[in-house]
C-alpha cells in the first residue's frame, strides 16, 4: 500500500527506502574519504609505514611528502577507472547485482589493507582496488535510484547520495576520534575494518530491493518491471497489470527505450558542435573540475593534518566539528537547490566560500598560528564557513546539474566524462597537496579562493538555469538563440507565460487536474491510439490548439497496450478534444477503472 500521496501519486515505502539503502554507496564512499586524514596520523600506522629513524619511537616517524601524496590519493586512480567501467557493468549485470558484485571488489580491498604490516605499497594496492569498487559505484547507485525513484520524488531521492557521502566523512572522523585510543593496529585496522560492516548493509539490503524497471525493460522482461514499478507505487502486485500509475509508467519506459535504441550515439559524438553539445560536454568537465578545485577535499583529506600545523591540541576534534558542519549543511543544501535553482546558488556559492579561503590563507600567512592559539581558531572557523557553503552550493549542486544538463543521446557519454574530470582533479589534488604545501604552507588556500571566483564567473557566463524544466526543455533552452546564460532564468517552454506557471501546471498534471494552459508538446511521449476510450470534450475551458497533456497526466492509455514507435508516429491526436476531467479512477470518462489499492477521487488530493 501507499504510504503516502505527493501531487496526487502514490509513494511506496520501497521507494524511500531504496534510495536509503542505495545512498550506502555513498557511504562507503565518504567514509573511505574521511578516514585516510586521521590514519596517516595514528602512532603504529606511521611507525609500520612512514620513514622513521627509530620505529620504536613515532615522534622519530615522519611521512615524505611523495609517499603520504600517494596513500592518499591512489584511491583517486581506482575510482578513474571505476567510475568509467561502472555503466557498462551496471548493464551487463543489472544495478543490484553491479552494486553487490562492487561490494565483493570493495571488501577484497579491504582485505589488502588490513593484511598490511610493514610494506606501505601493499597498503596502497589495497586503497586502489577499493577505489575502484567506489568509482563503480558512484556510476551504479545514482543510476539505479534515478530509474527507480518516482518522477515526482525522484530529485530529493537522488540527493541522498550526497547526503550519505558527508554522514560516511563524519562517520569516519567521530570513529577515528575513538579509535585512537586503542592503540597499536586496533587504532587504525578497526577504522578499516568497519567497511566490512557498511558493505554488508549495501549488499543486504539491495538484495530485498526491486531492480531497476527501466534496465528490465531494456532486457525485454516487461511482466517483472511492471511488478518492480507496482511495489515502487506501493501498488500490490496483483494490481500490477491494471493499475494506472504502473501501466503509465511502463509505456513511457517501453517509448523511451524504443527511441533510444535509434539515437545511440558514440564518444565521438559528445564532441561535435551541433546541439550545443560539445559546449555541453565542456561545460560538465569544468564543473566537475572546479567543484574539486574549490578546496573542499583539501580539508577533508588533510585535514587533520592541516589544523595539527595551526597549533591546534587535538585535530582530530577539529575534524569532526567540520564533518559535523559538511553533513548538516548538506540538508541545507537539498532545499537551497530545489527553491532557489541551480545558477544564483553556485554563483554566491563561489563568492562566499572565496571569502573565507582568502580569510583563511591571510591569516595562516600574516602569523604563526602554531605561537598564537586565536589564529588557529580563527583558521578553523574560517573552514568551518567555507564548508558551509560549499555542502550548501557546489556540494550537491554540480552532481544534479550533471543529471540534467545534457541531451538524452549522449546524456550517459557525457555524464561519464565529467565525472572523470572530477575523479582526475581529485587525484592530482590529493597528491600534489603535500608538495604544494611544503613550498607555500597555507598561501594554498589562495590558488583555491582564485579558482572559487573562477568558477562564479563560470557559472554566470556558461550555466542555463535547468531547474523546473523537463529534459527536452532544457535541451530547446540551450539551442534557443535569444536565450543566454544570464537571462536563462526567465525563459520559458513555448505555451507558459513563465517558469512558475510551469511549475503550476506541471503540478495540476501529475495531480490528474484540468490544466489552465496546456502542457509542452515536447514533453508528450506518447498520444492516445485511435483505439483508446473516446475522450470527453469540455468546450468551456479554453485549450491552447498548439499544446495538449502528455497521457500519464491525463491517466489515459490504450487499454494497457504497448505503442510501437512507429505507430505513435502515425497517431492523428484532435488538440481541441483534449479530455479535462475523470481523472481519477471511477471518475466518468476515465479510461480505467480503480484499483482497491487507489481511493476514490485520487485526482483531488495535492
């Protein structure tokens, strides 16, 4: 059963929980991330790993700015070549049995490390393979929950990976904080260890999860994706056949996939100029790199050692204060991106988290913030404010606008490609980091506030505000040429006076509403067959003859019957018989009749 009604659909307990139990990836993820700053501090890590003179003496043990560069950011390498391998795997094995077998790969790294004693580049082997376990991942979980979550639902849903990124980060830094009491390897094999633990959950839970619909419609078994979509709706599954949100659904997936199959395009074809979409392509690439370039895993990946170097007692508290400020913000986030849209919060983003590096290197360079203890602390609220912004803005933001950007044709191609610009930015930064700042110490965070105004500039001149748009949308938005990234925000699909009555009309939609102005024809996918159920005329309200509802809106189908691309390309729809009421089950009119898992009326609740 439903547990609740969004916009008149029905929300099923498994879909919030599959985005939960998905988000776990994240998890991992962060967690993996977080933990390396404090291990490269504990006494037994450094004494077995780092360069010592004496090894039964830690404060005789020192890390070579190569080899700490190369502990740190080899897990960097193996998410590279993750993240690009996970689609295809993804595809071959279907997205449970992808993230269960990336589980498997993760915990064999795991293995690798905890087996280490004396030989650093065992250690490092080990992080590699887990991160490739966590790149395919990364490609794996925000697919599987963008195909299974609601479309309503589905941008709050697929915002939980980042959520879970930064609970993992905290997670590792509060575990770290209590670890290294233990002593011995128990401080740093135990903090290992527990991804075992957050695998496990992963595996357990996704195998109790429906598989994606979409990637078992793809592979032809349409019976079992009409069940998968049923307990998704919190429809029971005998209704599956039957009920109108499923069979809806189910059509616009068949379509959907139907169409791509005859506008498969290659790597080559994210490069060419027509569409806008080498620009499109060039322009993921650069938000992915400069989201690392804000210096945001500059913090999380040495952090404790950075705030050791200001003089402060115990970094491991001043860790887990700044997780603690990275995951609370992130909620923030969530809504800041959803009222707000996509432009205006990266731009003041950028400025704001600027400030307060420029604050931050100004003050680690005017003074010695290991002789002066208000220094230190002013060093370490000047972090905490830039991550308040970034988990706010550029945390979240650039992994939905890469979800959003681009043309369905080469959407997946170029949606790798940016993801590998961030995972290659990633590396560099996370080895480079040591060497820089060994010859520059905190005048670091300079070279950061610089690209942060870079990237504010970036976003005002090259970014088109892709929020409350369709895909196709957006797509005409971006080779629409009177529109331009600075008044994208007031542009609207041809039939809306503006983005509100949009958003209005959109939500009258999916509530099985009369509609004031007709929905975009690019969002139809599919129109009533002539063998559909007559539709009721209501000539007192006024319909635009240019634009009609798309058939899931307007709970109509044909019977429940597959439409073959063709056909819909050969259907005749009258605009002006648009059917504007019976939009609920056991209305008059309603093509079909109610399910006992649907109230009555169903089109009136909001």
């Amino acid at each position: 059963m439903a547990m609740f009604y969004v916009h008149g659909m029905p929300v099923g307990f498994v879909a919030i929980m599959l985005a939960l139990v998905a988000s776990m990836g994240g998890f991992i993820f962060g967690y993996d991330t977080g933990q390396i700053s404090n291990i490269l501090l504990l006494d037994d890590f450094r004494q077995r790993f780092s360069t010592c003179t004496d090894r039964s003496d830690p404060s005789t043990c020192h890390w070579t700015t190569t080899r700490s560069g190369l502990i740190v950011s080899v897990l960097s390498i193996g998410t590279l070549f993750g993240a690009l391998l996970g689609a295809p795997i993804a595809d071959a094995l279907g997205r449970r049995w992808a993230m269960v077998v990336e589980c498997l790969i993760f915990c064999i790294g795991l293995i690798i490390q905890i087996t280490a004693f004396t030989v650093w580049q065992q250690f490092a082997v080990g992080r590699a393979i887990a991160g490739a376990a966590i790149g395919a991942l990364s490609a794996a979980v925000p697919m599987y929950q963008a195909e299974t979550a609601p479309s309503h639902l589905r941008g709050t849903l697929t915002a939980t990976y980042q959520l879970f990124i930064t609970a993992g980060i905290l997670a590792a830094y509060a575990i770290a904080f209590g670890t290294r009491a233990m002593g011995g390897m128990a401080s740093w094999k135990l903090l290992v260890g527990l991804g075992f633990v957050w695998a496990a959950i992963l595996v357990g839970g996704i195998s109790v999860m429906p598989e994606s619909p979409r990637w078992l419609v793809k592979k032809g078994k349409k019976d079992a994706a009409a069940k998968a979509i049923a307990r998704i709706y919190g429809v029971p599954s005998k209704e599956a056949h039957e009920n109108r949100y499923v069979l809806a659904e189910l059509d616009e997936m068949v379509n959907q996939i139907s169409m791509e199959h005859k506008i498969k395009a290659g790597w080559i074809d994210c490069f060419r100029p027509s569409n806008k979409t080498l620009y499109r392509t060039l322009l993921g690439m650069s938000l992915q790199s400069l989201q690392q370039l804000t210096g945001a895993n500059y913090f999380f990946y040495y952090g404790a050692t950075i705030f050791t170097g200001v003089g402060i007692s115990d970094s491991f508290v001043s860790q887990v204060i700044l997780g603690g400020v990275n995951f609370g913000c992130t909620f923030g986030g969530l809504y800041v991106m959803q009222r707000f849209g996509r432009r205006w919060p990266l731009i003041l983003g950028g400025i704001w988290q600027s400030i307060w590096l420029f604050v931050f290197a100004s003050v680690g360079t005017a003074r010695d913030p290991t002789t002066d203890e208000r220094i230190g602390i002013l060093m370490i609220v000047s972090a905490c404010f830039f991550i308040l912004g970034y988990a706010m803005t550029w945390g979240p933001g650039i992994w939905i606008l890469i979800g959003e950007t681009f043309p369905t044709r080469t959407r997946a191609k170029q949606g790798a490609l940016s993801t590998a610009s961030n995972w290659t930015w990633n590396f560099l930064l996370a080895f480079f980091t040591p060497l820089i700042t060994d010859a520059i110490s905190f005048r670091f965070g300079y070279v950061f506030a610089s690209c942060n105004l870079l990237a504010a500039v970036v976003v005002f001149f090259f970014l088109y505000e892709s929020s409350d748009l369709s895909l196709e949308s957006v797509d005409d938005m971006y080779n629409d040429p009177k529109c331009k990234p600075w008044t994208s925000t007031k542009w609207a699909p041809a039939g809306y006076s503006s983005r509100y009555d949009l958003v209005e009309q959109t939500k009258a939609a999916h509530a099985g509403k009369p509609l004031a102005e007709p929905l975009e024809e690019k969002q139809i996918e599919h129109a009533a067959s002539p063998n559909s159920p007559k539709r009721k005329a209501v000539p007192e309200s006024p319909v635009n003859p240019e634009g009609t509802a798309s058939q899931a809106a307007l709970g109509t189908r044909d019977g429940g019957a597959e439409h073959r691309p063709e056909a819909a390309a050969a259907e005749q729809v009258d605009r002006s018989q648009v059917h504007r009421e019976g939009h609920a089950p056991g209305d008059p009119g309603h093509p079909i009749p109610p399910t006992k898992s649907e109230p009555r009326g169903l089109g009136e609740l909001v």
